[in-house]
C-alpha cells in the first residue's frame, strides 16, 4: 500500500524558496527538471519509503537526494511520508 506524502510548514517553505531561486537565477528547463525530479522521488518513496539513508545524528530520519543539488529529508509513519526539509547539498 501507498503512504500518503505529508508536508510540513517548514518544507513548504523550503520548497517555495527554491522555487524562487530557481526561477529568478536559472532558464526555465533547470526549474522543470528539478519539479519533475522532485515529483518522481515523491511517487518513489511512497512505494519504497525506506529508500533514503538514516540520519546519522537523528535516527527517525531518512535522507535522499532529489537531485545532485539538492536533499529530501524525510521520516515514515505507519500512513505517512512526512517531508520535513529539502536542503542545498552545500548546507549543513
């Protein structure tokens, strides 16, 4: 069965900001690519919720990249994928 995705506020926000980034710093194709990469690890973690890494420091998290450039920080509930951060692989 499918776990239903769950955003945060947080995520959101996050979400939202590389959006704006993307658009104001990079052509239009940088923007569709990162969607669509986004979209598709969406619909795989929701088949295989146990895809990313454990985090090292909190254990209740998982990590995958949705691109080269940016990370999906993630936990799994017995319904849920809950998305609790999309990072910049440069930040800590």
């Amino acid at each position: 069965m499918e776990k239903e995705i769950v955003w945060t506020p947080v995520a959101q926000k996050d979400f939202w900001e590389i959006i704006t980034y993307l658009e104001e710093s990079w052509p239009e194709k940088v923007l569709k690519q990162f969607h669509k990469s986004l979209q598709q690890k969406a619909k795989l973690l929701q088949k295989q919720p146990q895809l990313g890494f454990k985090s090292s420091k909190f254990s209740r998290f998982r990590k995958t990249l949705v691109t080269k450039h940016y990370l999906l920080i993630y936990s799994v509930s017995k319904e849920h994928i809950v998305i609790h951060r999309l990072k910049h692989t440069s930040l800590k």
